[in-house]
C-alpha cells in the first residue's frame, strides 16, 4: 500500500509542478473538501474543483513556485479502503522555501487512489523513512 500512495502522491506532485490543475483534480473524488489558507470549501462538482486548483496554481507561479518535495510522516489505515496520510511538503518558492503538511483522508476504488478530504496546516517537511 505505501508504495501505492508513494507513486499515487508522485503524480499529484507532477500535477503542480507542471500548474496542470485537470492533473491535479483527477486525483480528488467528487464531492471532496479541502481547508486550506482559502478556509473551508466543499466541491461537489468536477467544474468546481478545477477552479479552485486553476486559482492555487495562479497564486502558485506568482509566488515563483519552482517544484516540490514530500515525505510521508505517516499512513493510517481507515478500513480495507481507506487510508489517511500525514505529508510533508516543502515548496520551492522565488523567496526560498515553504515547508508544510497536509492530512490526506484517501479511499481506494477500482484500484485507484481518490482524495475526499485535504487538510492542510502548519507544519515542517521532515523527511522520515519508516
């Protein structure tokens, strides 16, 4: 399964660092929420969710996002198809780096991984290995 959510994660990663929020948003199950520094929103269709990713990945290149970096703090298993994951992120950015984490509530189907809840807060990078 980590390995999974490792390539699962990697695509994810790709999706911003290209600012290709369609890349993005194809990870995500519809309906999904996300909190993030926009506050709490709930997405109950694809059209919406593109926009939101299209206006992070705007607010991304102003800020000089130049790539990415995560590490898995942790994988809680949630059931035989639902996993949460704890990741730290550290954003390459024109002012130097950001580090932060998110809180991944993730469900396989059909053998494939799908966010419905992305918390993200306060945190550090932290590269962990176990």
């Amino acid at each position: 399964m980590r390995s999974e959510l490792i390539t699962f994660f990697e695509t994810y990663q790709n999706g911003f660092d290209k600012f290709d929020p369609s890349a993005i948003a194809s990870h995500y199950a519809i309906p999904c929420s996300v909190l993030d520094v926009d506050g709490l929103q709930f997405f109950s269709s694809h059209a919406d969710l593109l926009e939101k990713l299209s206006s992070n990945c705007h607010s991304m290149k102003g800020m000089g996002y130049s790539g990415s970096e995560f590490s898995i703090h942790e994988i809680g298993v949630l059931g035989t198809a639902a996993v949460s994951v704890d990741l730290g992120w550290r954003a390459q950015l024109e002012s130097g780096l950001l580090d932060f984490r998110t809180l991944y509530i993730c469900r396989k189907t059909e053998d494939q991984w799908q966010v419905f809840n992305a918390i993200v807060y306060e945190g550090v990078y932290d590269e962990v290995t176990s």
